[in-house]
C-alpha cells in the first residue's frame, strides 16, 4: 500500500483531439495498469476502514461473521479460500 504509484495521466496532458470510444479514452497499457493499481490501493483502503469501524462500531464477532459471509460469497463465485489475502482464522484468533 505505502509503494511509489506512477500516476495516471495528468488532466493537462491529455490529447483533447483523440478520439473517444465508448466510455473510455485511448490510454496506453501502463497508464492503464497504473488506473488499475490506484484504484485497487483505494478499494483496499476501503476495505480496511470499513472493517476497521465494523469491529469498533458491531464489535469482533459480528465483524467475524460478516467477514466469514463474505469469504464465502467469493468461494461460491469459484474463488479459493484465503484469495482475498485475508486468514481469518490466524486474524480473530491469533494463539
């Protein structure tokens, strides 16, 4: 999270004559990984802070099992456990 992003094209250097397709603009590969790293940093820290007030707002063990649905909704859409990078069990219960 704390990594040196490369920006996304700046508003000023934007080509105003190139044509538009569709809802996108015409970027290059690397401005559009780069679109798609700080997007992703902004979901993450999302995430984080959403967690972070449920466990202060719901207490540990509705955060728990809120965290627990939702693991299981990405296993049922075929994702493997753990592949949002979060061990819940090593999380909640640390010993």
């Amino acid at each position: 999270m704390n990594e040196h992003q490369e920006p996304t094209v700046s508003p000023e250097l934007r080509d105003p004559s190139a044509q538009v397709s569709g809802t996108h603009a015409s970027t290059s590969p690397e401005h559009r990984v780069a679109h798609q790293r700080e997007e992703l940093r902004g979901l993450l820290v999302l995430r984080y802070s959403m967690e972070k007030n449920y466990v202060h707002d719901a207490g540990v063990p509705a955060t728990r099992q809120i965290m627990d649905k939702a693991e299981q909704e990405l296993e049922r859409r075929g994702f493997k456990p753990g592949a949002d990078g979060i061990d819940l069990d090593r999380l909640f219960d640390p010993s």
